[in-house]
C-alpha cells in the first residue's frame, strides 16, 4: 500500500499507480485511516489516498486495506506542503 519510492509525479496517477482510470479523492490528514478505507468500501469505483505525515498511525489503515484485499486505497506518507510533488502534474501552470 504504501509507495517504496516515488520519483515522478506521473507514478501516483490514477492510471499508473491505482491500476485504472478512476477519480483519485485524497484526505489529508487521514490519520490511521479509518476513514480512508470506509470510503474505498463504500465506493468502489473511486480510487481513495490517505496522506499523512505519521507513518506509524497510517500502518493500521494500510493493514486493513490489504487485509481486505482493497484494490482502490492507498496511503502516502508525506507532509501536506509537499504533495504537488506526488499530484497535479496536469494542472495549467504545472
């Protein structure tokens, strides 16, 4: 679940990374990510990143997302200044 080394921004596309083409929501902040994996329960469709910068707290939504064999959940561990070096590389000025 958890990336072992990111180093280009197209790598957390949705295509590339989740495996489909499906919209990416992330929750910043997301804790031990509880509710991360509700959503990715819930909606199947949509593909779900946990980011926080507390490895140690994400570890219980990452287990339970793999426990349950959830294809569309991801945690990134990273402070929340930095993830346009994980995201937007599509967006205009970008």
């Amino acid at each position: 679940m958890f990336p072992e080394k990111i180093t280009d921004k197209r790598e957390m596309e949705s295509k590339t990374f989740l495996k489909n083409g499906n919209p990416i929501t992330l929750e910043l902040g997301c804790g031990k990510g509880e509710y991360t994996v509700g959503l990715a329960n819930n909606f199947p469709h949509n593909n779900f990143i946990g980011i926080d910068i507390k490895g140690a707290r994400m570890w219980r939504g990452a287990k339970t997302a793999n426990d349950q064999k959830l294809p569309n959940v991801a945690f990134l561990r990273t402070r929340i200044e930095f993830i346009n070096s994980f995201f937007f590389s599509r967006m205009k000025g970008r």
